[in-house]
C-alpha cells in the first residue's frame, strides 16, 4: 500500500472524530449556528494564508521540477480556497483583515511552517496531506447527506467537488514519491490530523 494511503488508514480514527463533531455534522445539516461558522472563517482564512505559504517554501526546495510545478498548483488551489472564504467573509460580516488567530489556529500553522522551513518536501506533503485528504473525505461525506439546499451548502459543493480530490491525490503522490515511512513522518501526520480536530472544536466552542 502506498505511504500516504497507509497514513491515512492509521489515522481513521481522528477522521471519523472530525466527521461526527458537531461542527462538521452542523456543517452537513445546515444547523451550525452562523457565528461559529464566522469564527471558522476568519480562522480557515488565516490558516491558508500559511498553507499557501509552506507549499511555495516546500516549492522553492523541490528535488525536481515537476515536484516544482506541482507545488505551485497546489497553492493555486489554496488561493481559489481563500476567495471563496472572501464571499463568506463579506456575506457575514468578517473583517479578515482583522483576524486574531486562536490557539489552535496558531498551534498547526507554526507547525506547518516549521516543517516546510526546517525539513525536506516530503516531510512538508505528510505535514499538509491531512488536510488536503479529510477536507476531501468530509465534504464527500457531507454530501451523501442529500440534504435540501442550506447556507453550507457551498461549502460541501467545494470539498467534494471534482476538483478539489485531484489536488488531494496530487499531493499524496509527492508523499509517496519523496518520503518514506519513519516514525517522525507517522507521528507528524498524526499531529496534523489532531490539529484539525482542534480547529474544528475551537471554532465549536465560541459562544454563538
């Protein structure tokens, strides 16, 4: 089995974690209360903000330039990502200018930055492939739901489009191309799976 399909199967558990919280499930149904969403937000807006930013240094290391090129895709999609956060942003009133990045926010966006500073583009495509695959994995989840069209309903629409899972699969094919299997790689995805549990409780956790 491929590297990144191994780390993903490991990490089952958290995924399902992530699926079932109440913010994800408030997600699917339309019941997620509009100011923990506007929390969410503001905080995804900052996060990808050093997404983009960690796939342009893991670009700048790239071994080959195709890992070069894709790379710089994957941050293209980051970019479409944050637009689409700029209509929820004017449609709820959030200044992301403004944006003070919580606990959790600023625990996975050092550790995504220290990584792709620190380490080879391998290690920084294991730090950043949970993201990318869970997003992918909830929102095609989501949308088995089948649920009436609700104001979350561009959001379910954009992680289980088709094209959001190729840049899921691209960046698990440069896992499986330049990293290999180690403990520091297992427990580094293993950080970032909990990092997105953390994400999604602390925006839960606002008072609505």
């Amino acid at each position: 089995m491929p590297l990144s399909q191994t780390l993903w199967q490991t990490n089952q558990d958290l995924a399902t974690a992530c699926l079932n919280h109440p913010f994800v499930q408030g997600l699917g149904d339309g019941t997620l209360p509009v100011e923990k969403f506007a929390y969410y937000v503001g905080q995804d807006a900052f996060f990808l903000e050093a997404f983009a930013r960690a796939y342009s240094i893991a670009a700048a290391k790239a071994p080959t330039w195709e890992a070069f090129q894709v790379f710089h895709q994957l941050a293209d999609g980051v970019l479409a990502e944050l637009n689409l956060h700029g209509s929820y942003a004017q449609e709820w009133g959030v200044d992301l200018t403004t944006v003070t990045p919580g606990a959790a926010t600023r625990r996975y966006t050092d550790f995504l930055l220290s990584t792709a500073w620190g380490q080879a583009p391998g290690a920084t495509a294991i730090a950043m492939a949970p993201c990318m695959r869970l997003y992918a994995f909830l929102g095609q989840s989501l949308a088995q739901f089948d649920s009436p069209s609700h104001r979350y309903s561009p959001w379910i629409e954009t992680y289980s489009s088709d094209q959001f899972e190729p840049l899921a699969a691209q960046l698990e094919a440069l896992i499986d191309d330049q990293a290999i299997d180690t403990p520091s790689n297992q427990a580094a995805y293993r950080y970032a799976m909990d990092c997105e549990l953390a994400f999604f409780e602390a925006a839960w956790n606002i008072e609505a």
